[in-house]
C-alpha cells in the first residue's frame, strides 16, 4: 500500500501541475484527460509533457522505494487524442464526472502494449502537437477490439 500509494500520490500531482483531469484509478493505473472540462489549444502539449514529467519522477519513487526495502517500479504510458463524451455520468443515486468514447479504448489498448518506461503517443497525438518532441522509433500495432491497426510513436523527450 506504501509503494502503491507513494506512486499514485507523485502521479496526481504532476497530473494536476499540468491540468489534467484524473477519471479514475485503476489498480496502479491512473485514466487522465486533458481538456475536459475545458478544452485548450495546448492539451496534447501539456498531456506530452506530464507524461514525461511522470517518466523522470521515477527515478525519486523507486529511491525512496530502495531505502524502504521495497521494490523498484516502471510506468508505461499511451497518449491518444480524439473527441470523446464528457460529463457526469451515471444514475440518479450515484454518478461521476467521466469520459466514454472510442478514443478511451484505443488509449488503453495502446496502454496494454507499452513497457515499462516507454511513453507510446498515438499518431492523432503527435499530429496535435504544436511543441517539438523527440520522437523515437514508430510501430504498427493490432490490438483486441479495434478492427484498424493503430501507428503508435516513442515520445523520448521534448527539446527547447
């Protein structure tokens, strides 16, 4: 719990550092949007550069892990942009502010082929971007439940 909530708590904050909008926690992953609940002209920027805020905040997490005597952990992270529905989403007795659309699948299915340190951006994200990013190697993926296959690139760093 000490580790799991060591890293959800550094990730939450360099999430809202850059406005994001956390949907919900699942497990040791975290489903952020940027751009709701206000749309802006620099999200894919912004959302690129948590990412690698995210990256370069676990070399603290998995020190304080090592003094602790815990083990040492890796995120991997999928940016995807699209148009999605937003909203409070629900029933009368119970809701919450959250995101459904195809463009939420196609994240997570990103998610499930990225590794441990790599941040994987969709090509809708890299074509978002008005900042220069270094861009490492591209790939064709096929994933379960999306009939088209999706070019996905190696977000490396930001220059400037």
């Amino acid at each position: 719990v000490t580790l799991l909530n060591r890293y959800l708590g550094a990730m939450t904050d360099i999430i809202m550092a850059h406005q994001g909008t956390i949907d919900e926690f699942i497990g040791d992953a975290i489903l952020a949007v940027f751009g709701a609940p206000q749309r802006r002209n620099d999200d894919a920027d912004r959302a690129t550069n948590c990412a690698l805020a995210m990256q370069a905040a676990m070399a603290e997490i998995n020190a304080m892990n090592r003094r602790e005597g815990l083990p040492e952990i890796q995120t991997g992270i999928a940016l995807n942009t699209g148009d999605v529905i937003a909203g409070n989403i629900g029933s009368e007795r119970r809701s919450k502010y959250g995101f459904v659309g195809h463009p939420m699948n196609v994240t997570s299915r990103i998610e499930d082929v990225t590794g441990g340190g790599e941040i994987l951006a969709a090509d809708s994200t890299l074509r978002s971007l008005a900042g220069t990013f270094h861009v490492g190697a591209s790939q064709e993926i096929n994933v379960k439940g999306i009939n088209q296959s999706i070019v996905v690139h190696q977000i490396l760093g930001a220059t400037g």
